[in-house]
C-alpha cells in the first residue's frame, strides 16, 4: 500500500499499529490504526479520522487542540504545533 501527499509525492506504507502520545500534562492519548510511513520527516494526523473517533479538533495560534466530543474545551490536550505549515 502507498500514501499520496498533496505535492503528488508517493510513500509506502510498511506497517500499521497503535502509538501512545505522552503529553506535557503527564497523561497519555493512544492512537489506533497508525500507519508506518518511513520515508515521511514529520507525523501527519489525519483530522478526519481524529473526528470519525469522537474527537473535536481546534486550531489556536501554533496548537492543535483535541478533546472528546460531549466534553468542554477545557478538558483539551495540545496534540501537537504547527510547523511549516503542517
């Protein structure tokens, strides 16, 4: 299987799994149906899936928010930063 970013780079898929996210808060957030692309520099989360998963995502200032649809946005964690545009 392969992956086609939107600069129609092509990249194949050696694997799919779980990852456990360690957040600065000392929680973790574990995220299934991962796949391993070993020719991407940077992890990609698909926001879709995030919300196909009963989450809520937020885009504010350089984070990505994310918190369980039915909770308040209180109860967020930052997912990740925006860099370079990703």
């Amino acid at each position: 299987m392969k992956i086609i970013l939107g600069e129609n780079s092509t990249h194949l898929i050696k694997g799919f799994g779980s990852i456990k996210f360690h957040l600065e808060s000392g929680e973790s957030v574990v995220l299934h149906d991962v796949m391993y692309v070993p020719g991407l520099k940077n992890n990609l989360v698909s926001i879709s899936a995030l919300e196909d998963k009963g989450m809520r995502v937020a885009f504010i200032r350089v984070k990505v928010l994310t918190w369980p649809v039915g909770s308040p946005m209180r109860d967020a964690f930052t997912l990740g930063l925006i860099s370079k545009g990703l």
